[in-house]
C-alpha cells in the first residue's frame, strides 16, 4: 500500500498557488501601468516578472500565513494578498545582493544586472553596458520595494488590520537595508569574528525570512503579547538557522540546485559563520591560505577545493551543523509554551524542518 507524501507547509490551503496568482494579477496591472507611460518600460516589467514568478520558496509568506492562523485569524483572499507583498521585499534584496556581490546567476538565470548589461550589448547603446545593467539593477530593486508596500495597501484589509501590520512591515524593511549595509561593511572590514557573522545573518536575513513574517501575521490577526513574544522566540533562531544553511549551501552546495556556481560565497569575501568559525578554529597555515584567497574573484575550482578543505578540517562546517541544529531546536521549543492553532502548529514545526535542512 502506498501512502502519498505529506503536503508541504508552503502548498497547504493552496497556499503557494494563491500566492502566486495574487502576485500575477498585480504584477499584470503594473505591466500596463508602466507600457501606458513608454513601451520602453515593457522589458522592465518583464524583468521583475521573470525574477518574482520564475522562482522562489514563498517560505516568507507561509510563515506569516502560518503565524497569522496559529494566532485565531481568519482565512481570506485580502490576508493572502497582503502577505504576497513579502515577495516584493525579498525580490527587492535579492536583486541588490546579487549587484553587491557581482553574482552572474540567480536561480539559474542571468543575475538582473546582468540581464540588462546584456540587453545594452545587444541592443548597441552608447555607453558602459555594465554601468547600464547596474543603474537597472538599482532601479528595479527600488522599484520592487515600492511595489511591496503597493500591494500591502491595495490588498483590501481594514483599515484597522492595516495599522496594526505597518509598523511590523517598516521595521522589517529597514531591518533587511541594514543588515545589507553591516554585510558590505563586514566585507571591507575584514571582520571576521562570529560575533559580527552572526549580527549579519541576523539582521540581513533572520529577522526578514522568519520573525518579522510571523510577526506580521500575528498584527494581522491582533494576535496578544504572548503569542507575538512566542513568535520572536520562534522566529529568531530559525531565521538564524536557515542563513546558517544558506552559508554552507554557498560554499559546499550543488550549483544544479542551488543556481549559483560552486563556491560563489568564498568568490564574493562572504565573511559568513562558517568562514568565521573557519578562521577561528584552523591553523596558521589555514587561516593564511582562507584569508588570502577569500574574495578571489579568479578563484578556480581547484582554490575552491582547497578552501573548502580548510574549513571542513578546521571542524567549522561541523559547527555550523551544530548551531543549526540547536537553534532549529530552540525554534520548535519556542512553540510549546504558547497554545496555538493545532493545524498552524504542525505547519510551522513543518517550515522549521523545511528551512534548516533544504539544499537550494
């Protein structure tokens, strides 16, 4: 007898599909608001509708639907909606990152800068291709998180619900800006103590994937104190957790998986947990050979190779293991001391599992 595999926490109630179609339909009434100014602007639509439909794990949204149904609220196509907007804010910084850090690819794909450098040699403008494709970057980025906060107040909430969601929806994005900043900063520095790795992860990433969303969600329903405190308690740690997977994936992970070259992070002077746990913990010779090739734009599969053997010898990816693992434990803990929706919390126990152990 067979049994058929348990849904994902992301598909449950059509939670995926109904995401999507929302940002679809927004997405195809800013189509014809931007032709209606110059068709010229058609590409750019095109652009942000490739890169927010072509992809992406909608964990943000879930998160917050999740966290809004475990706190009482009521389903509804106006929640789903709102919720979608996240997807704006993380297009938004995704598109940033990738022009920060020169990344050619996301999820396969020519990275957004790359895709309008591209549209300029083909098209023979006058001009820098490259500084034609990062000004779109920048633009577009911007312009995905003014769409955020379109989609959040034309999604039909009350008035009421709205206020309560807003300031949630503004810390979060000053949040993420900052966090990116303190990334770029790390860089330049050369900071490489976990103590900065970890306020990195958490701000640039953390706080906007897990805690603001469920946060959100519990605004939305008018969740009480104990359940918000409950969240955070939640949301911090698997936030935390899931940047932590994403640092092993960017050094150790399946480009066929995860879109990105093997290696990108080291290529890119990501001072990450791992490479700072790496630094920490590894000899002389280890520390000079990481340090002097982190940031290597040239660097080849064989530096990548060696890279990675020092911070596997130096016991930091087992490390980093560990602390994922003991943060995803604090999270799930988190959910017992408060009494939630029975569906919800076996939803979010499921988010939990989905987001510390996936390899893309």
């Amino acid at each position: 007898m067979t049994h058929a595999a348990p849904v994902s926490p992301v598909d449950r109630n059509g939670l995926r599909e109904r995401v999507d179609k929302a940002l679809t339909e927004f997405l195809a009434g800013q189509r014809v608001r931007l032709a209606a100014v110059d068709d010229a602007l058609i590409p750019v639509a095109e652009a942000i509708e490739a890169f927010v439909l072509g992809g992406g794990k909608r964990l943000r949204p879930a998160f917050a639907y999740w966290g809004f149904r475990g706190a009482g609220g009521v389903d509804s196509d106006q929640v789903i909606t709102a919720l979608a907007a996240l997807e704006f804010v993380q297009a938004s910084a995704l598109i940033h990152d990738d022009l920060m850090d020169r990344s050619d690819t996301r999820r396969g794909e020519p990275a957004v800068h790359r895709r309008f450098a591209t549209r300029h040699r083909e098209a023979g403008w006058g001009g820098d291709p490259d500084g034609f494709g990062d000004a779109a970057a920048i633009l577009l980025g911007d312009l995905c998180l003014v769409w955020s906060d379109e989609l959040l107040h034309s999604a039909g909430l009350d008035l009421w619900a709205l206020a309560r969601a807003r300031p949630v929806f503004d810390e979060m994005r000053t949040e993420v800006t900052v966090g990116q900043y303190l990334d770029v900063l790390t860089q330049v520095t050369g900071d490489t103590s976990v103590q900065r790795a970890s306020k990195v992860a958490r701000f640039k990433s953390a706080k906007y994937t897990v805690e603001r969303p469920m946060l959100l969600g519990a605004a939305l329903a008018d969740a009480p104190q104990d359940v918000r405190a409950a969240y955070s308690a939640y949301g911090l740690p698997l936030g935390e957790a899931f940047q932590l997977r994403d640092d092993v994936l960017g050094v150790f992970g399946d480009p066929a998986l995860t879109g990105k070259p093997a290696g990108d992070d080291l290529r890119e002077g990501k001072r990450t947990y791992l490479v700072a746990a790496a630094v920490e913990a590894t000899d002389d010779a280890g520390r000079e050979l990481l340090l002097g090739r982190l940031g290597d734009q040239e660097l080849d599969e064989q530096g990548v190779t060696l890279l990675r053997e020092v911070i596997s010898g130096s016991g930091a990816l087992a490390r980093t293991e560990q602390r994922i693992t003991t943060l995803t434990d604090a999270a799930l803990t988190a959910l017992t001391a408060v009494d939630l929706d029975t569906e919800a919390r076996q939803a979010l126990v499921d988010l939990a599992i989905a987001a510390t152990r996936r390899t893309d």
